[in-house]
C-alpha cells in the first residue's frame, strides 16, 4: 500500500534573485521585482491546487530600507499595484490576506489599503496568505517579548509562565499551522532574518531557481522534497518507523 505524500500545511518562501534576473535581460531591478509579482501569483495558484493552508512570503525585510531609495520607492509602487489588481481575485478564490510585521512605518495610503485588503478577505479560510513587509525574525520575537513583559505588569501574567508556549502565542502566525517547509530561491543558503522562531522545525529547500523563474512545477518539485524527508523532532528514526509499524 503506498501512502498519500505529506503535503506541508504551512510554507513560507523567501523570494530571491529578482534583481539578479532583470540584469541578466540587461533591465532595471525593478523589472525584476514586477516579474516576481507573477511568480508570487504562480505559488499562491500552485498552493490552492496542491491544499497548503498557509503561504507566508518575505517581500520586505527590515533591512531592505538600505535599498536605494529609487528601488524602495518602485517596490512601494508596485505593493500598491498589486493590492489594487489582486485582491478581488484572491477574494473570489478564498484566499484570506494578512500582512505581518511593523506596519507603522509604512505611509499612511498604503497602510490603507493593506488594512482594507485584510479586511476584505478576513473571512477566507482556504488559503492563508502572509505578506511579511518591514519584517524581521528578531523583531518577531522581541515583539513578543515586550507583549509578555505588557502582560506581566498588567497581572494578567506571572513572569515565572513566560515559557516556550507563552512567547509563541505572541508571535506573528500564532494563530496558523506551524511551519512546515522553508523555501528559498536564488542560490543563498541562508535565512537571512527571516521567520527565526517558527522556522525552528521546517524543512529546509533551497534552490537556485531564481524567483522570477519559480512556477507550480518548481512549487511541486519543493513539496515532492518534503514529503521526502523524515521529520524526528530529536526522536530517532527507529521510533519514528516503529510508530508508523
Ligand atoms: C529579493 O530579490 C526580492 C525582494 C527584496 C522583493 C520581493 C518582492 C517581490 C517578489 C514583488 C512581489 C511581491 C508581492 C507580495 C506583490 P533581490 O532583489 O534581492 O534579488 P538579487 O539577489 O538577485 O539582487
């Protein structure tokens, strides 16, 4: 009897290689950046078909304020864009949108539109869909820390509580699977910041498929890999295979 592959709940990606992409056609980074945006509808596609229930994407570290100001001001640009052509359609298709990490610095339109997104689509549950922007892992967990630290001086937490399962209940995707698998594009082996705490037990793919080349066939090559992979959680495999006995 073969058993169905393990599909990964949860998948988080970090889109590498737009700029790399666009000088290889001798055009501008943000060229690059708009051809990821039709990847970005590739994965979400390519989730739905395959049942992921949650896809969280990093579109803008913390750290990416170094860009030159030009290249930040056509991501912002294209942020916009995107909101504006794609949330009807990942509405119709189910698919709830959240953006997580420090909104605040962000002008005040596109925090407008980001909030009316999230609101229009609060009530999809078929796919979950994470934009990170202005986010960092460290932030995540300082964050979460300092709602704690809040929680304690408000008596409603004792200090001595603060454990593993009182911190992760304040981080960022508390509320959704965990995750399972961490993709990355363009050829870096790093995570670059990205999703620290809750990348503690995923699996790991990276690729050096440049994002803007990421499609459903890559999505599915990705997922083929987990399902490949033997997950022990500090167990051994013999337990692991005497369980599924
Ligand atoms: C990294 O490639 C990519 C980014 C910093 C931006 C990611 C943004 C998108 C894919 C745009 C679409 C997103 C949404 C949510 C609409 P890089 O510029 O670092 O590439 P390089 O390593 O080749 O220079």
């Amino acid at each position: 009897m073969t058993s169905k592959p393990a599909i990964p709940r949860h998948i988080a990606i970090v889109m590498d290689g737009n700029g790399r992409w666009a000088k290889a056609r001798r055009r501008p980074r943000s060229f690059g950046h708009n051809a990821g945006r039709k990847a970005v509808r590739e994965v979400v596609e390519g989730c739905l078909r395959e049942g992921v229930e949650a896809l969280t994407l990093f579109a803008f570290s913390s750290e990416n304020w170094r860009r030159p100001e030009e290249e930040v001001g056509a991501l912002m640009a294209l942020f916009v864009r995107a909101l504006d052509k794609e949330t009807e359609e990942l509405h119709a298709q189910g698919v709830r949108l959240r953006f997580v990490g420090d909104l605040a610095a962000f002008d005040e339109p596109l925090r407008e539109r980001m909030q009316a997104a999230m609101t229009r689509t609060a009530d999809n549950s078929k796919l979950h869909l994470n934009i990170a922007v202005n986010y960092g892992g460290r932030w995540d967990i300082v964050q979460a820390a300092q709602r704690a630290a809040v929680a304690v001086a408000r008596g409603e937490l004792h200090a001595g509580a603060i454990d593993e399962a009182a911190l992760s209940e304040r981080m960022c995707l508390a509320e959704l699977p965990p995750l399972d698998l961490f993709i990355r594009t363009g050829g870096e082996c790093r995570l670059s910041n990205f999703l620290l705490w809750q990348a503690a037990y995923a699996e790991l793919h990276f690729t050096d498929t440049l994002w803007p080349d990421f499609d459903q066939a890559s999505l599915h090559q990705a997922i083929e890999d987990f399902g490949r992979r033997e997950r022990r959680y500090g167990r051994t495999g013999e337990q692991i295979a005497s369980d599924k006995g």
